[in-house]
C-alpha cells in the first residue's frame, strides 16, 4: 500500500497498477481543489502547461489521465517532464469518449496503458515516461521556429482589433482611482515562479505597502504570502472561495459587449459590492492599465506572462494585448519576474558568522562604554557562578 492511498504492484508482464477515485473535468484548474492523494484527475488538456503540472504535483495526485496530447510538439512545453520527473504516472491520449464513461467519484484502476472501471477495459492511451517526455521536450525545441512565426504572425493581426487598448479609458469605479492615485501598485499573476518572486518581495511589501491588484488566482497567491488583495480582477475562473471573501473589492473583467460570465461565479459567492470591468485582451494586461490609468506612481508586476512558451502555455495564440499595454505603460511598469533569482532568500554561512560577530561586537561596545550596565552584566555573571557552584 503507498502512503497517498493508492494500490500498485506488478500486473500480467510486470504492468504498472494503481487505483483510485475518479475526478473528472475538462478544465484542469477547476479540478484542483477537489484534488488529493487518493484521487486519479481525468482532464482534457492539450500541452500541458507548467503551472498546471505544478499544481497537480503539489495535490499529491499519483497519476493523471488525460484525454488529449500532453506534449504534441507544437512548442516546448514542460508539464508532462514536470510530472513525470515527480513521479506522477501519465496515461496520455485516451480520447474525450471517457468523459461519457466515467464519472465523478467513480472507482477507477491503470493497468500499465488501459484504464479500467470496476473490471472492464474502458480506455487505452499512452504512457509518458520521464525519458519519453524529455525527448518530446527536446524535439519540441528544435520546431520552435515555426511556433514564434506563427505566435508573431497572430500578434500583429490581433493588434488592428485591440489598438484600441492605446487610446481607450476604462471604466473604473471612482473609489478604486481615489485608492490609487499616487500610490505604487503590485499586480499578481498566478504565473511561472510566482511564489518565489512574491516571497523575495516581502521587505518591498512591508516598507512601501502598495495597493494589491490580484489576477483571479492571484489572489490565494496573496494569501499564501500573508497579505491582502485590494482589488481582485479577472473573470473568476481560478480564484477560490477564500480568495474571493478575502479581497477588499472585486472587479470582474467583462467581454467589450459587456457579458460577464465571471459575475455569476461572484453571486454565488454572496460577493456585495462587485461591479464589472468590459475591455478586450488578458487579465493580467487590463490589471495594470486600471493601475496606469488611476494615477498609480509605480506599477510592479508578479507572475504575468512574457515569452513565446508562457503564451502558449496560457492557451494563447498571440500577445497582442500586452505588447499593447506593455507600449502604454512603458517605463512605470516593473517587471519582478525572476527577482527571487536575482536575490536568493537563502543566507550563507559566512554571512550568519559576520552578522552574529557584528553583533557581539555593538554589544561589547554598549557594555563597555556605560558602567551601570556593566555593573548589571557582573551581577548576572555571580549569579550564574553561584547558581552552578563555580
């Protein structure tokens, strides 16, 4: 028996085993919270991204069932290495026909390439090991010429319909541009190395206290961190429950028509106050124009996504909207992607050994240069001596 629950020996031919509940959705993000060590996700997610295999590392989950390809060579995405190199068993490509076989909370068994449901052979796909999601990654690379040709050729097209991003003003609620004008902004995007970046920032948090824009699961992001989310924008796909109660005021990011399917979502949670935001483009993007837009001194930006392979990993086919915001914005937006790189939380040895002498040091120095404490500093010591009859 292994500690997440699941049952695996060798089957017919040494055949890998494992079995498990059945959680089923089409929509990664959706599943992970329902996730644990004794379920087995089913999804239908194309080139899995490194967020998402991330998240599902974290969950514990011992195996993953997709319905698509989890690496089809389009770019070089690192999700499938990312779970395989964790341990996590893929069963790759058994086709979106499963979904009308299994159901949530069904009792569920692999068997080497075949999925299984109380005995009967439902679904046969194929196993990504580590070595073979490595080479795929590797092949990947070598076509990425194509992939930037085709990502460059959607970003101009797309730019004719949203250049209007340039000149528009947005219509947010005066109270928000009263909270932060003059102010220095954090927006936060539950993107590549957030944590990290979000960590390495904490004495900028503490020192300037800026107002906290958070990106849907920017949010729980925040929390994690222990700070608070001013403004919640997005169109609420991705934030928890908590992450909706938590934040200050939520803004839902709305179609240019107009319809919000995230406010649905915010009504269900009970949310009082939360209005609606329409403009084209990313989240993320629409996030630190309100900031511009508002009067904001400074805008720093966690998580949001720059690169071929992070759009791509987003679903995204060009990157129209943030070459747009990123022309507007220019100088008073800070990037902080790889900050935590750039400035290791770890302290060294050496380090340790010159801040405790320097330490020492200023004490010996104030005990040195007044008598009174001193004098407080020999009582102690014959106390002591007394104490262990020295």
């Amino acid at each position: 028996m292994k500690e997440n629950g699941f049952i695996e020996n060798g089957g017919p031919g040494g055949d890998f085993r494992l079995s498990g509940r059945a959680v089923v959705g089409k929509k990664t993000k959706e599943l992970v919270p329902r996730l644990d060590g004794k379920c087995i996700p089913i999804v239908d997610h194309e080139n899995l991204d490194r967020v998402t295999a991330e998240t599902l590392v974290e969950s514990g989950v011992g195996a993953v069932v997709n319905a698509a390809g989890s690496a089809t060579g389009m770019y070089p995405n690192l999700g499938p290495f990312i779970l395989a190199r964790a341990g996590v068993y893929i069963l790759d490509g058994v086709g979106r026909k499963v979904f009308e076989l299994i159901g949530d909370g069904d009792e569920i068994e692999l068997r080497g390439d075949g999925l299984f449901k109380g005995g009967e052979l439902i679904a046969v796909g194929e196993h990504l090991d580590e070595e073979t999601a490595e080479r795929r990654l590797r092949e990947s690379r070598e076509v990425v010429g194509d992939a930037l040709e085709s990502f460059a050729q959607n970003t101009v097209e797309y730019m004719r319909i949203e250049k209007g991003l340039l000149y528009s003003t947005l219509d947010v609620p005066e109270g928000l541009s009263r909270e932060i004008r003059g102010r220095q902004v954090l927006v936060v995007v539950r993107g590549y190395d957030y944590r990290q970046d979000l960590a390495a920032l904490g004495p900028y948090l503490r020192g300037m206290k800026p107002f906290v824009i958070s990106v849907d699961g920017g949010a729980d992001a925040v929390i994690e961190a222990g700070w608070r989310t001013d403004l919640l924008f997005g169109d609420m796909d991705s934030v928890s429950e908590h992450g909706l109660h938590s934040s200050r005021h939520v803004l839902v990011h709305a179609y240019p028509n107009g319809n919000a399917p995230g406010m649905e979502r915010v009504r269900r949670a009970r949310i009082k106050g939360a209005n609606t935001l329409p403009a084209p483009g990313l989240s993320e993007d629409i996030a630190i124009l309100i900031a511009e837009q508002c009067g904001a001194e400074l805008i720093v930006a966690v998580g949001t996504h720059v690169g071929l392979v992070e759009f791509l990993d987003k679903g995204r086919k060009g990157a129209s909207s943030t070459f747009l915001t990123r022309l507007k914005v220019g100088a008073k937006l800070v990037d902080a992607k790889g900050v935590s790189k750039l400035y290791p939380g770890h302290v060294s040895p050496a380090m340790l050994v010159a801040l405790v002498a320097a330490g020492l040091i200023a004490v010996s120095a104030v005990v040195y240069s007044s008598e009174q404490i001193a004098d407080i500093f020999n009582l102690l010591a014959i106390r002591l001596r007394l104490l262990l009859g020295i």
